[in-house]
C-alpha cells in the first residue's frame, strides 16, 4: 500500500470511528431520509439554510463504514457554501467516485479518500447516499433510496 493510500485509509477510518456533524439539528428548515438497501445503510440529513448558504448540515443514523465515512467528511464539506456550490461540488465528487472521465480531483478536498470506491462499484451507493440525501433535504425533504 502507497502512503498516500494509507493516509486516505486513516482519513477515511478516523471519520468512521469519529464521525463530525452526528446528531440531531433543532433549527433544520429541510430534512429527509435515506436507505441503501444493498448495504443497509439508512441516513438522514438535516440542513439548516439561511438564503442560499447552508449554515449547517447534521446526519442521523449509519450503516457500513464508507457511508458513515462519507457523511462525516460531506458535512464537513459543504458547511457555510451555498445550494449552488454544494451542487457543483456533488457533481464533481460523484464523478470521482464513479469514475467518470474528466474527474477532478483537487476540487474535492478530504472527499478524494472516497475516490478509490470507483474500483467497487457497489461501494459507489454507500459513498453517495448521504449526498442524495442532502440534496433531497434541499428540495423540501422526503425519502431517498439508492435503488
């Protein structure tokens, strides 16, 4: 193993043991719920939105450590951008992770120890969920599913 794929293994374990941003947000204006069946992952995402800025983003829930992981380091992300920003950096990342030609990575941040799970293409549904989610919780809420 690389050393930087072993400081993206601890990155991505320390957010698993670790996560940021868990629990509960009393002031969401938006929430919704998601399920991975495959895996048996179920998250939810609450945001609290001033304007177009996100001031905060919490995750309920979890399920194997790639998700766990990946909400984790997702909140961490987008907290303070805009709906706008937040999109664009979604739309990078799941081209990353699927690894779609024209990927950038360097946009992503911490976001690229997820990069690897395009090589395992079940994974890509756990390192995405809590995205989905997120943007759903944008939308006005609801339920998501990777299926």
């Amino acid at each position: 193993m690389s050393e930087l794929q072993a400081l993206y293994q601890e990155v991505l374990l320390d957010h698993y043991r670790s996560p940021r941003n868990q629990g509960p947000l009393e002031s969401a204006t938006g929430r919704a719920e998601g399920h991975n069946p495959l895996c048996g992952d179920r998250i939810a995402v609450a945001v609290e939105v001033a304007g177009e800025r996100l001031n905060r983003v919490t995750f309920e829930g979890g399920g194997c450590a790639i998700s766990t992981a990946s909400a984790s380091l997702m909140t961490e992300a987008v907290n303070g951008r805009t709906v706008a920003e937040v999109e664009a950096l979604f739309a990078e990342f799941r081209k990353a992770v699927t690894g779609a030609p024209g990927a950038e990575i360097e946009p992503l941040g911490k976001l690229a120890v997820l990069c690897g799970v395009k090589d395992f293409p079940m994974r890509v549904k756990c390192a995405t969920l809590a995205w989905h989610t997120l943007l759903a919780a944008l939308a006005g809420g609801g339920k998501v599913s990777t299926e």
